[in-house]
C-alpha cells in the first residue's frame, strides 16, 4: 500500500472502489462511512438480505471461498478489508495477492485460535489468565491431573473455550471439576479447546486502534463495558470511566500487540480489570467493535472512518471525543412478538424525545433473542446528564438498569 486511494478517483478507469469481506452490521457501517468520504463500495457476502449488502453498490452474492466470487471482489475493488474474523485466512491470502487487504491474512488467523492469540499476547508481554491447550486426551488428562491448591496453581473453577469460531459467549462453558471439565470437552464435541482459569472481576474494557501501513498509530479512550450473557450490553466512555493508570497500561498493551502483529487496519482489544486494580488481556477483534459504536456520535472520527483510512492509505489524525457517551446494545429481545398485524418494533418515540439520544438499526429484517438489531448512542454535556438519559432510555426499552 504504497500509494494511497483517493476518494473520488479512478483506479483501472473506474471509480475508487473499497472491498469489504461480510455483510453484517460492521460492514454496513463501513460501507456508508466509505460512501460519505466519497468512495464506491462492494460487499461479498453469501445472504441476499446482509445488512451491508443492502446499501452498498455493490453485492456479490457468493461464499467466502467462492473463486469466482473473490475474482469478482478484485476485479471490482481496489483494496479490501474484513468485517468479522471468522472469514477464512485463505480467502483473505487469495486476495491478498492480488490487491491490498487490511487487516493482513497472518493477522485474522491468529485472532482466529484462541491458542494462537494468548500465545501473541505473551510475545508482546501483555498479562494473560492462566490457562492450558486442550487438543488432545492426554493433554486433558494432564489438566485432571493437576494437584488441587488454595493457591490457584490449578485451572479450577475454569472457562472452557473452543479454540476457534467463538464470540458473543459461543463455544464456551464453565467447570467447576475436573469431571465436569470432561464432561464439557465432550459436549463441545472434542474440538481443540483452551481451558481458562476464573479470575475475580472488577470490570472489563476495550481499547480500539488505527494503525496505517506506514505504522502510525492512533486510538480511541478507552471504553468501560459491561457484559450480559457473554453479550456486550452497555459502553461507557468518558473521563474517568477506566482510572487513569489502567487506561494508559490498556492503551500500551493494545498499540504493542498491533506492532506485534504489523498490524494494518482497525483492532479491538478486551481487557479484563481483576479485582485489585490488574489488568488481565482478554481477546482481540481485528475490526471494529461493538464497543466502538459510540464514536459515530461521540467523537470527531468514528472507528469505520478510520477502517476505511487505513485501507485507502490516508493520514491518520487523532480522534478526539467531543461528549460523554453510553452506548446501549439493541437485542432482539426487545423487539415484541408480530402480531396478526406483522411485525411490531420498539416504542422508539419515547426514546428519542430524550436529549442526545442517537438510534442506528442494522437494516435485519427479523428479530430473535440474543441477535444484535441496532444501538443506541446517548451524548451530552456532562456525565450526571448522559447517564441519567441512558437510565431513561433503558427503562423505556425494557433493559436492565445498569
């Protein structure tokens, strides 16, 4: 990516055209930030109806791995990038040779295997839970066998996590006992799993970045989030969320794991804060993140403006948050039965007669437990008058106070 996209140009006698792997909510929201800066977009996705799909110039409707598709893709884009992680390595290597791709091949793969990830993490010397490979019998006979110890030497109670192809809570069961461990594995269907120990939690947060080909770095506050069946429920980003201390030692961590990775693109990193002020690594994302939404109202750069920055090879300036925010996530569950009159919504009137609040929906044309429908920005002056909103809001919407 030596030269950079230019917005408006021709590239191969056609319009600057931006790429995008996915065509879920991610996608859609990079899509219409590329379309403001004054690009074409295409979307490669399998679901006639993805959210991105639908609003892009663009929908090639194939699997991931489909030659023709991917052929298309390049025909039509001058650069691509992903919008989840679970879109295979090799289709983003095809590409990759072909056309510039952000984030790289080598980087979605390792964020892909939980193993491969912790190991990463280490490299960089960020602080991961204690936690053992589980691929084969005899590694988890050596996990059962691990001596019981008040001084938590061993991996119980635990989270067992499938190595690859979880998020939102999948893949994922807690163990008390060893037996109930075996048991677990089992019901995961004896796929390669990494087997974490629990640790008491004060809080969680997350750190997105930007890191240009050129290496240059940027980064938006850090975000205190809060977690719901393994699902993200509520951000919260203003001064003072995260201490002060932890948010700079979150900050360092992620920009060295980008530069571990030689990262080119968007990257969230979760953090767990345990009780007594440590900081605990987590995962990664290598895109934008849930938790990143409040910055499309809360700050003069949202994240898709800087996905779509460091894919064209533009500068990067840092973003800067002009409003305490709290961001909502929007379930289906919020969304009431169909009746004989078809599908109802939420009373979304009450909702934004509130001060600063801000609806993006995803464009999903149905609703189900636990599937991520839209979001909820709140903005304002000062904290007292974002939270006390965001309350309002919740309680309007049938969601938990927090």
């Amino acid at each position: 990516m030596s030269r950079a996209i230019l917005p408006g140009a021709l590239v191969n006698g056609q319009p600057a055209t931006l790429g995008v792997m996915g065509g879920g909510q991610l996608g859609r929201m990079f899509v219409q930030a590329a379309q403001a800066m004054g690009y074409f977009t295409a979307v490669l996705d399998p679901d006639a109806a993805s959210p991105a799909g639908l609003v892009s110039h663009h929908h090639i409707q194939t699997d991931y791995l489909h030659e023709q598709g991917l052929a298309q893709l390049m025909q039509r884009c001058a650069a691509i990038t992903t919008e989840f992680e679970n879109v295979p390595a090799p289709a983003l290597t095809t590409l990759g040779a072909h056309r510039p791709v952000a984030p790289s091949a080598d980087a979605v793969a390792i964020a892909q295997d939980r193993a491969a990830e912790k190991a990463h993490f280490v490299r960089c010397g960020v602080p991961v839970a204690p936690h053992a490979l589980i691929e084969t019998p005899a590694q988890l006979a050596a996990v059962m066998s691990q001596p019981n110890n008040s001084s938590g030497g061993d991996l119980f109670p635990g989270i067992l996590k499938t190595s690859r192809m979880g998020y939102d809570g999948k893949g994922q069961i807690r163990v008390k006992t060893r037996e109930a461990l075996a048991a677990a594995w089992a019901e995961l269907k004896s796929v390669p799993c990494v087997l974490e120990k629990m640790l008491p939690l004060q809080a969680e947060c997350s750190v997105i970045v930007a890191r240009g080909a050129d290496g240059q770095m940027v980064n938006f506050p850090v975000q205190l989030n809060l977690h719901r069946d393994g699902i993200l429920a509520v951000t919260s980003v203003y001064e003072g969320a995260v201490p002060a201390d932890l948010a700079a030692q979150a900050v360092q961590a992620t920009r060295a794991i980008a530069e571990g990775l030689n990262y080119v693109g968007v990257l969230c990193v979760e953090f767990f804060i345990l009780e007594g002020g440590q900081l605990i690594v987590n995962e990664m994302a290598p895109r934008p993140h849930n938790s990143g939404h409040y910055t499309l109202n809360a700050c003069d750069q949202s994240q898709f403006e800087l996905q779509v920055r460091t894919l064209a090879g533009l500068p990067l300036t840092p973003p800067r948050q002009h409003s305490p925010a709290i961001m909502l996530n929007l379930l289906g569950d919020l969304w009431p039965e169909a009746s004989a009159k078809g599908p109802t919504s939420p009373a979304w009137a009450p909702v934004l007669a509130l001060p600063g609040t801000h609806l993006h929906l995803y464009g999903k044309l149905s609703a189900r437990p636990g599937r991520k429908m839209g979001h909820l920005n709140i903005t304002g002056d000062s904290v007292e008058a974002v939270r006390a909103t965001a309350l309002q809001a919740a309680a309007l919407l049938g969601i938990e106070a927090f």
